[in-house]
C-alpha cells in the first residue's frame, strides 16, 4: 500500500503530578502506530514540520517515512496541556503554525489513502484539502482533533462550532471525533445517533466516535441506506496516559480498513493500540510501545 500521513509534530509540555515533561507529540503517535502495522513493501509517506534541532527527539519513528515536501521549519508548534483525571486537558499554544506543505494533487492521485489529522486545526485548509479531494478517489481519513478548537490572544484554545464543516464532512471518506470534538461538528442539542445521521449524510461513508475508556462507536451505513452502529469495548485497563490514544486509534484503524474493509477487525485492532497507549506513563517516551502494538493488533 502507498499511505500519506499528515498533520504537525508538536513539542508537548506536559504538566502532569505538577510537573512539566518536555516531549515529542502530535502526528507522532499516528506515524508510531502506522510503522507498528505496516508490511515492509508499504510506503509511508509524512507531511510534518520539525526544527532541526529537535529532530533527534523524532528520529526513532520518522527514519521509517518518505517526506514528499522536506521536513525542517524554522520553528515548530510547542502546546502546554494540563492534564485532568475526569475531564478534556487544557491546551495553551506558544506556537502554532501555519498550513504544512503540501504536495501538488497530482502527486497524491495513485495513493491508496491520506489520513489527516489535525494537530493543530491549522495542518490543512479547506481549500488545500478539496483540491486534493477532486483529484484523489483513494480514501480521506480526517481526525477532527483541534479542528474543533478555536484560539485567543493568549494561545489558549477552547471548543467551538467549526467554521465551514459541510465542507470539511464532504471531503472525507472517514471522520473520528471523541465526544467533546462532536458537538462542535452537530448541534448540541442533537443526541449522538442524531450528530451521526447529520454527518453520515454530507459525505463520509464512516464517523467514528471515540469515547476513551469506555470504547468507540462507529456509524456507517448499510446498503439500504439505514445507520448500522458498531460498539467495541477495550479489555479493562488501568489508564495512566490520556495524550496519544485517539491518534493511535485512528492510523490503526486506517490502516486496517484500507487492507481488509473489515469495520469490526479494524476497530477491534485500533481499540487495542489505544489501551496500550494508555496504559503507559505520561512521563515516559511515549512512542516506546511500538513493539507491543506490533504484537496485540496482528493477534
């Protein structure tokens, strides 16, 4: 297969126990997950941005990925999160960043899908992502992450309705959205089965509803164009990490479903990467659980 990954490398200072842990973050986790499942004649294909002063932090995963529009920035997005036992973390950015650099459309067209996960809000434009839509019929993977967040003056970014959404439901093939992320997609007063009709019927084939300790629900329609709804649950964990999982989550089940077309084997595979993402200490290298993704999601 011939997979394009895309969205920024963050550096995540991490408060946690009152502490502050500098770490890589962001599309890391996606590209761990992926270098975890794929075959040796895959090609894996990365947009990102990294300083080159930090790349050594990304080395271990990102030597494995071709880089279609060069890889070094001058300077690259840094987030504070502030983690909650019970609750959403709170994110403060120093730096964004702007719209990563693409590709023309052309080079994309004989890939076999794109997974786009906005680590920022701001990996892609809508405009960027309809011209690739127009000329690539391979499937579009869009992780709605901090597309459902705003910013003010001060970094800060916090949940709001998502500018243009029909036009960013019609481009994708499959959404993901944890359950803060989807009421900035539908109304919030639409129940979840309601906010999934409401996605299902703008374009998407897939919505994926990521629920954390408690599994994911996935949306999709049958043939005689009624929702069919598909509930996996994680074996029972002891949650020490909330950063990282639904990125996991989401490059597993990508690439379990453009090799099988199975929902429930992808999902299934994808849960068990995100229970070993989230079982692993936030103060640790969280890109060390690569070897026993390999080993639980091929089971």
């Amino acid at each position: 297969m011939k997979l394009l990954l895309a969205g920024h490398s963050m550096i995540d200072l991490i408060n946690y126990g009152n502490k502050i842990f500098q770490l890589p973050g962001g599309i890391i986790y996606s590209a761990a997950a992926l270098n975890a499942v794929t075959a040796k004649e895959d090609e894996k294909f990365l947009i990102t941005e990294v300083e080159e002063n930090n790349f050594s932090l990304f080395a271990e995963i990102y030597d494995n990925y071709q880089f279609p529009s060069g890889i070094f920035a001058e300077n690259q997005p840094e987030v504070e999160l502030i983690l909650h036992e019970n609750s959403e973390r709170d994110e403060k950015y120093n730096h964004i960043g702007g719209e990563l650099n693409f590709p023309a459309p052309e080079f994309i067209e004989n890939f076999d899908g794109i997974l786009l996960n906005m680590i920022t809000g701001f990996d892609i434009t809508i405009s960027t992502l309809e011209k690739i839509r127009e000329k690539f019929s391979g499937y579009i993977y869009l992780d709605i992450h901090t597309l459902s967040r705003g910013v003010d003056k001060t970094g800060k970014r916090k949940f709001r309705k998502i500018p243009e959404i029909e036009r960013w439901l019609n481009a994708a093939d499959i959404v993901q959205a944890n359950e803060s992320e989807l009421k900035t997609i539908a109304d919030n007063g639409m129940t979840t089965h309601e906010a999934a009709d409401y996605i299902l019927s703008r374009g998407p084939g897939i919505f994926i509803n990521t629920r954390g300790a408690r599994g994911v629900v996935i949306y999709y329609k049958n043939p005689e164009g009624k929702i069919t709804i598909e509930k996996i649950k994680p074996e029972k964990i002891h949650s020490a990490n909330q950063v990282g999982c639904g990125d996991v989550f989401g490059a597993l089940f990508f690439y379990f479903y453009i090799l099988t077309g199975d929902i429930s084997l992808s999902a299934k595979r994808a849960v068990k990467g995100g229970e070993i993402c989230a079982e692993i200490n936030p103060i640790k290298y969280y890109y060390r659980f690569v070897n026993a993704l390999i080993n639980k999601t091929t089971e």
